[in-house]
C-alpha cells in the first residue's frame, strides 16, 4: 500500500491556495466558498454585477413627459403667453390702470394717443383698457368650462367604460344625440331666452354640449387600460371596483382626457368670444372680446384699431392654448418616443 501523504500546508490553513486548478483541489466545498466569496464581492461593487455605479431608479410617464416638455420650445413659449395671460386676468390693473367704463364720446374712434396707445372705440372707451381687461372673462370661461367638462365627461364614460352593459349603451345613444345638435345654433336657441349678465349662462351651455367629446375619450381610454395585466392581476387579488379604478385605472388613462381638454380650453374661449359676437352670449356691460369685435365690426372701414386689437388678443390666446395642447399631446404619447 502506498504509503499516506502528508497535507499540504494550505490544505491545513497554514498557507495561500495555489493559483490554477483551485477548484479541482479543493472539490465542491471550496468552489462553494469560492462562489460565495465572488457573490459578495458583487453585492458590495456600487450599481450591480458591471461596477458601473449607482443604477437609476425607472421614470414613470409622467417624469418622461415631463422631462420632454422642458426641452420643448413651443410649450415654454405657449406656456409663458398662458401665465402672462393669467397674471392679467388676475390683476389686469398691472398694465392697465384706467376704467374700461369710463368713456368719452368726443373721443370716439379715435387712433392712438400718448396713454392710449390703442386709441379709442365708438363710445370713445379706451380700447387698451377694455383688450386687457377682457382677458379675465375670456380665460374665466375657459378654465371653468373646461374643468366642468373634464369632470362630467371623464366619470360618465369612465363608469361606461368600466362596468360596459346597459350603461355603456345608454351613454353612447345619449351622446350620439348630444354630437348631433350644432353647437352655434344650439347656443343660439338656448342661450337666446336667458336673460342673466353673468358668465354662468355661457359655461353651462358649454358643459352641456361639450361633456360627450371627453366621455368618448375617457371611455376608450378606461377600455384600453382595463385590460391590462396589471389590472387583472389586481382583481384576481380581490381588489375592489373603487380600488381599480382610482389606483389602477385612472392614473394611467387621464393622460388622453388632459390633451384634448387643454387643447378644448382654447376653444370654448373662441366660442365665447363667437357666441357673445352673435349677441346670444355674454352681454354689456361685462367686458369681453367678443363684444368688442362685435360693436367694432360696423367700423372696420374707418376705424380698423377698434377690431385689430381684441381680435389679436383671442387668437393669440386660442393658439397658446393649442399649442400647449400639442406639446402635451407629443410628450405623452409614447408612439412618438
């Protein structure tokens, strides 16, 4: 019989492993040791398995839309009109610190003066003062038309979307006639026998035809996000209808319903301004660009500053308003990434 080998000395803990065949020599004990010793050396290297450094936590949607829109020109522009536009509708006497009642008929149709850069109208009021102070109507029906018309729109089609059934089709047939009625001769019909000088008159009738636009968005958004995994998953979980959809569902389809009511924003005003042109809409003495285009439109020949001017102010506020409303719609669209 061979005569018994002494143990190595690294074998006994007196010295260094040898460098090749490590494995071998020691069998399946030490390439666990091994293995476990590479482990934690990888668990301690800063950003995981490479050593590159720290890794990034993932961006949800919001934080890449808004990310893209910083880098967007057209929405820093539209977005600095829009706040300059509500700062003045706040405190118009920033700009403007004449009446926009105060009129003097000797100066009526009167070009531009030194304090009245934008002259005068037929009533000799000035016409600077009344331009900025119309943005606070117009941006008032706006913003309140459109929050009723996000909210009405966005819980009937959601709920329509979301249970289906009989609901579903009862919306859709109500909504089917609702698209069917003109929305200029509907505001003339409704809005002709009320006799009120407030804007309420205006904002309703708006939420009243513009509700269907956004609960057809809201309820293809609610269909399309019910159906994913994560929302199946909670429901076999046992998650409620309430918790669906205020923590799995709405979250992730409002982004459709807030681009089309930023980009219907600017429309209403346009329709105020239409509807108040029309006489149907807001009446004197509250100030409004629509009324102004209006008195102005029989002296477009001799006196053209009288229209020039608050037509500009509304189309410049209609187009901020769309584009804002494009530049959220790109940001959040993850096709154009």
């Amino acid at each position: 019989m061979p005569e018994p080998q002494p143990p190595k000395p690294w074998m006994s803990g007196g010295g260094r492993a040898p460098e090749d065949g490590a494995i071998a020599a020691t069998g399946m004990g030490g390439a666990m040791d091994l293995a476990m010793s590479e482990g934690e050396t990888l668990d301690k290297t800063p950003g995981g398995p490479d050593g590159t450094g720290p890794q990034e936590k993932p961006r949800s949607l919001w934080s890449d839309a808004w990310r893209d829109l910083r880098r967007n020109p057209v929405f820093i522009i539209s977005g600095l009109v829009i706040l300059f536009l509500v700062v003045i509708s706040l405190w118009p006497s920033l700009i403007a610190s004449g009446n926009p009642l105060n009129c003097d008929l000797a100066k009526a149709q009167e070009g531009s003066q030194p304090g009245h850069p934008f002259g005068f109208d037929g009533q000799g009021c000035d016409v600077y003062t009344r331009t900025v102070y119309g943005t606070r109507v117009s941006i008032a029906v706006g913003v309140c038309a459109t929050l009723g018309v996000a909210i009405l729109g966005s819980v009937l089609g959601g709920l329509a979307g979301f249970f289906g059934g009989v609901w579903d089709a009862v919306l859709s047939r109500i909504t089917d006639i609702f698209f069917a009625i003109p929305v200029v001769l509907g505001g003339l019909v409704l809005l002709s026998v009320v006799t009120s000088n407030t804007i309420w008159p205006v904002i309703g009738f708006m939420v009243l035809l513009g509700w269907p636009q956004l609960s057809r968005i809201a309820r293809g958004a609610v269909i399309t996000t019910k159906q994913n995994d994560y929302v199946q998953a909670a429901r076999a979980l046992g998650a409620s209808n309430s918790r669906l959809l205020l923590r799995h569902i709405t979250p992730n389809a409002v982004a459709p319903v807030i681009v089309v009511a930023t980009i219907a924003l600017g429309t209403y005003i346009s329709l105020e301004a239409t509807l108040s042109y029309l006489g149907v809409g807001l009446k004197p003495p509250t100030v409004s660009w629509g009324i102004d285009i209006s008195a102005a439109s029989a002296y477009i020949r001799n006196a053209p500053h009288m229209l020039l001017w608050p037509a500009g102010a509304l189309a410049i506020t209609v187009l901020a308003f769309i584009m804002l409303g494009d530049a959220v719609r790109d940001a959040l669209d993850p096709k154009l990434r």
